[in-house]
C-alpha cells in the first residue's frame, strides 16, 4: 500500500494527480491511476497559470474527468472559504457530475477526503465544510430575465459550463457570470 503525504499533495497538485486521484475502474472491482492526456494537462496548466480556457476534446476522452479531478484537488486540498459553479445543460446532466465527483471523492485516502457527515449530499450541490468550500451547481433558464439573473448570481471564484452550447441563452446566463466574477 502507498503512503500519501497530504503536505505534498497540497503543495504539488502533479503529485496528487499522479499519485493521489484514482478512478474506478470501467469494469469488475477497484480504482486504477488517472491517465493524464494532452488535454488535461494543457487544461490543468492553463487553470494553474490563471488563464481562462475551453476544453474541447473528442467523446470519451476524458474531458469531464480532467475538470472532475481538478475540482477535487481544489476543493479537498487547496482551496479554503471557496465557492465552485457548475452551469450544466439540465438537471440530469447536473446530478451525472455532481454524482461522478462524489465517486472520485469516496475514492481519496481517508486522511485526505474532508468532508463529514454535515456536509450536504444530494444532486446540486457538494460541500467540504471542513475548508469553507460550496460546489455549486446551475442549470439554464428558459427566459432571458431569468438568464441574466442566474448569470449575475452565480458570484463565484471558479466558474466552469459542461455543454454550453447545449445550455438555452448560455449567450445571456455567460456574459453576466464573467462579469459577476
């Protein structure tokens, strides 16, 4: 069994991606390493280098699990009094991600994983309350007022859309979320 060093997996996010994060496995038993492709990777060093990006990546690549595990890592290590948003196409897609990153979560060494009884545990929404952190999550409003509402309300230091072409009046909710920001 290996030994995770948590003052090492929060002072070098290679290592808690490399050594930390495992993802079950596709099929029987078990959790194998997280296969960083060039597209997280270029991901996750735009993200470490404060630069806004778009992550386009053929189906079945991983692109969701590369935002997944980015998630984790900021909201179980790095990040302290921090609120996360997920503006997704629709309730089912937002209870699919909320749900695959509670899975990586229950995957992390206990030492690791933050989170506790009290924190909330239902289909919008994850909290680490141990570290102050809120995972957020949104879906698109039908009507423009509403868009721009939910766009001016989603105040949040991390800000991430899973299908937003797909997302009616992401044109409306994304420019006021960016400036809310």
């Amino acid at each position: 069994m290996q030994v995770v060093n948590y003052t090492e997996a929060r002072n070098n996010f290679w290592y808690m991606m490399r050594e930390v994060i495992r993802i079950p496995a596709a099929s029987g038993d078990g959790e194998v390493f997280f296969d960083i492709n060039r597209g997280a990777l270029a991901a996750w060093w735009c993200y470490l280098s404060h630069q806004d990006y778009n992550l386009t990546q053929p189906r079945q690549t991983g692109k969701s699990l590369s935002t997944d595990v980015l998630m984790i890592y900021l909201m179980q290590i790095r990040c302290r009094n921090t609120k996360f948003s997920l503006l997704t196409k629709d309730d089912a897609l937002r209870t699919q991600n909320v749900q695959r990153i509670k899975d990586l979560m229950d995957d992390l060494p206990r030492f690791i994983d933050q989170r506790r009884r009290t924190d909330a545990n239902n289909g919008e929404k994850i909290t680490v309350d141990a570290l102050g952190n809120e995972y957020l999550t949104f879906v698109p409003q039908a009507s423009e007022k509403r868009a721009l509402n939910l766009g001016r309300g989603v105040t949040t230091g991390v800000f991430h859309t899973d299908e937003p072409p797909f997302c009616v009046n992401i044109a409306v909710s994304l420019p006021a979320a960016l400036a809310s920001m």
